[in-house]
C-alpha cells in the first residue's frame, strides 16, 4: 500500500513507528489488521437487529463505507449494509478499498485518503447496479471515501449523502490516543508521533490516511500544510482551482450531517457539522459553526452554494461515536 517511489529507508528514519507498522503489513498483515481493530482509534459499526424487508421504498441503491480500524466483511458492517436495504426495498452494498477483510482494515490506515477513493470509485464504477446513481452514508472516516468521491468524481452520482459521525473538517487531535490512555499500543503511538512537525510530510501524507485529515488548526496557514494536507486540497484551502470539484458537489441533491452529542472521538465534534476551530486557537477551544467556518464563507468547494440551494441538512443522535441504534438508522 506504500506508494512505489517511497523508500522504506527513509521512512525508517522520518517515523520509525511508522515504518514499523508498513512492515508489519507486510510480514503479519493478520496480526496487525487484528490490532487496529482493537485499537483505541478504530470505529467499529454496531450490530443490527435482523428483519423482514420494510415498507419504506427508494429507487436508488445504497452506497455503505465503514470506518477506521473495520471491514465490509465483518459482521457489524454486513448487518448494517442489510438492514438499511431490507428497510428501503434496495439493493444495498457495502464498498471496500481492498478485497479481503485483513488488508481492507488495513487499507484504512496504510492507503492514503486520494488513493483509497480512487479505489472507491473502481469498485463502484464496476457494479452494474449503481450505474445510474445511488444513495450512500459512511460511518466516521468512511464519510471521507464517500466526500472525496463527490469531490473528485461523482459519476456515477450520489444523490443523497448521510454523513454519520463524519471527520468531514477534519480532526485536530486524537482524544482517543492520549498520553494519559492506558495500553496505547503501536497504532496510536505511530498516530502520536506524527501530529508533530511531521504531519503535513509529504512521505507521511503519501501513507496515512488519518495524517490526510489531520488538520492542526495552527498550522493550516503553513506552506506544508497548504501544499501536501489532502484535506486542504479537499476544502480548497491550498490556493488550487475549485472549479470542477464545485461542479461535482452541485450533482449531489441532498447532505446530511449527523453528529453524535457524545462523540470523544471526532475533535473538535463539531467538525462532523462542518464547523471549525477559531483563529485564536488555542486560546479559544470552543468551535465555530459551519455558517462562520472558513470553506462555508468562501464557498470553496460547494458547501455554502448547496446549504442555499436547501441541500444541507442536521441530524444528531445521543450517544458516542457511531454508537447509534437501529432507530437512529
């Protein structure tokens, strides 16, 4: 998964955490993709109750991508694909960046952000059953897949867009890999020591798929976070024309934000309604609503154009981090 023109050698040197954990990939890719999982950064979907197909119908199919540190073949992902197609009479399927359930949990770590959409949209382009367009929701950094979809390709398009727990504005810590966490383990000391000076590399923005969402809000001025930061392309905040990537989001006809009220995993929480953290961070914690937030006031990529053309929606649901119920959903 590392791309061909980095060297192994280097990257021993950049981030020996780092570089530990691309070996691992490829000597113990089990044993690694069973860490991640239980991991305190992975976003594992909940189990859904089984049952008989409702009485809700859609004509589009459903899109499905899964977090960090999961996999469209565990069992929480499949019943979640199920129900939301037994409960909308559709055909309903869950989108993988790798071809089993090991290297697709590891493709969430190891497959930069640009490189697993590309994936994304292979695999969607090759179903027959979503050639003329679909609904999709992601949980937690799934949302990337499908945002980074809509940004860069939309075709076929996505006509409904759930965001549930989404790191759409980006995260600027990792809560969940904090130095007061017990039993921290390799994957969030490779996440812990890169959220230094080494974030915005261009070795490490070619790896990781959390260094391409990471967006440190004092450095998001910087030369190297404008010019290596996938987000920051994304968002339109590297000085690049946006034309195409707005006329891609305009194909998309409804987005639905939906923030957990006790998310600990998604910090600022607020992101996953696209706010952001003030200028005057840190001396201010408290985040900006989408409406004051930067991508928002410049429309740099959509966002403002489709919230006034009625296409932006807010949910929310009590609870931690894509722990929702079968009501919720």
């Amino acid at each position: 998964m590392v791309p061909p023109d980095v060297k192994l050698s280097a990257l021993s040197v950049l981030s020996p955490a780092l570089h530990s954990l691309v070996q691992r990939s490829m000597v113990e890719p089990a044993s690694l993709a069973a860490e991640l999982h239980a991991s305190p950064l992975a976003a594992i979907a909940p189990m859904m109750p089984m049952r008989v197909h409702g009485n809700a119908s859609t004509s589009f199919p459903i899109v499905v991508a899964h977090g960090m540190g999961d996999s469209c073949f565990n069992p929480g992902m499949d019943s979640v694909t199920k129900y939301a197609g037994k409960t909308l009479n559709t055909y309903a399927v869950c989108i993988p960046t790798a071809s089993s359930q090991i290297m697709d949990t590891i493709a969430g770590f190891l497959k930069n952000m640009d490189a697993s959409v590309d994936e994304f949209a292979k695999r969607v382009r090759s179903d027959p059953k979503l050639a003329g367009g679909f609904n999709a929701f992601g949980l937690s950094q799934g949302n990337n897949l499908i945002r980074g979809y809509i940004t860069k390709y939309n075709d076929p398009p996505v006509n409904a867009f759930i965001s549930i727990c989404g790191i759409n504005a980006g995260v600027a810590a990792f809560p969940q890999c904090s130095p007061q966490t017990p039993l921290l383990g390799g994957i969030c000391k490779a996440v812990t020591e890169l959220l230094g000076s080494l974030a915005y590399n261009p070795i490490v923005q070619s790896i990781l798929f959390q260094a391409n969402y990471f967006r440190d809000p004092t450095k998001v001025n910087t030369t190297a976070y404008k010019s290596y930061s996938q987000l920051a392309k994304w968002n339109g905040e590297s000085g690049a024309d946006m034309s195409a990537y707005k006329a891609n989001w305009a194909k998309t006809n409804s987005f639905t934000w939906v923030e957990g009220t006790e998310d600990t995993v998604v910090w600022p929480r607020e992101g996953e309604q696209w706010g952001e953290l003030p200028d005057t961070y840190p001396t201010e914690l408290k985040a900006l609503p989408m409406k004051r937030a930067r991508w928002y006031t410049s429309d740099s990529f959509g966002l403002r154009t489709a919230d006034e053309a009625g296409k932006v929606h807010f949910e929310s649901f009590a609870g931690e981090h894509i722990r929702f119920s079968d009501s919720d959903l």
